[in-house]
C-alpha cells in the first residue's frame, strides 16, 4: 500500500494536468491509467469500487483497496521510466485491466 494513495473524484479541477493513457470497463468498474503531466507520476484508478476490491498499478507494485461501495480510487503516484504498466480494478475473481501501456516518457 501506498502511503499517497486517495479516495477522489476523476480528475477536474486540474484536468490539464492529467492525461487518460488507458481505460477498460467491466462487472460495472472502470480502470483507468492516467499520467500527471504536472508531476510525470503515473496512477491507477478505479471508478465505481466495490468495497475492499482493490485498484492496482502494475509494473509499479502499488494498489489500495476502496474502502466502501462505489468509491473511486487512484493509488499514489510513480515516478515512470521505460516500462509496460496498466491498471487493474476488482476482485481477484472480477478484475478489469487496461491493455498494458509502454510508457517511455
């Protein structure tokens, strides 16, 4: 778990900063791979969580679980460098993954 890691709303205020590099839809949740182009950090988010599914970030080892029903949840950021990544949203048995997303930067 990540120290960094929100319980937010999509990104609005700031939607300049942020870049949709990849969504995937399924069992009614959403995952979404976003890079902040203000701080160069990707983030995992899942939209519409069930409760104590988890969002993860792989190819960063970051996840967090959503802490009641419908939440949405993005892990902390992570200082890319050349590497697949993708986000995933779920339970183990109903998870929702973006395609993997080669990030050079």
């Amino acid at each position: 778990m990540s120290a960094g890691v929100s319980v937010v709303a999509a990104p609005s205020a700031a939607a300049a900063e942020w870049n949709l590099l990849a969504e995937a839809s399924g069992h009614g949740i959403t995952a979404r791979l976003w890079l902040n182009e203000h701080t160069r950090q990707l983030h995992a988010e899942g939209v519409n969580m069930p409760r104590l599914s988890t969002v993860r970030l792989d190819g960063a080892d970051l996840s967090q679980a959503s802490p009641h029903d419908g939440a949405t949840v993005r892990t902390g950021g992570h200082n890319w460098h050349p590497h697949d990544y993708r986000a995933c949203a779920g339970f183990i048995s109903e998870t929702v993954c973006t395609k993997w997303h080669r990030h050079n930067g």
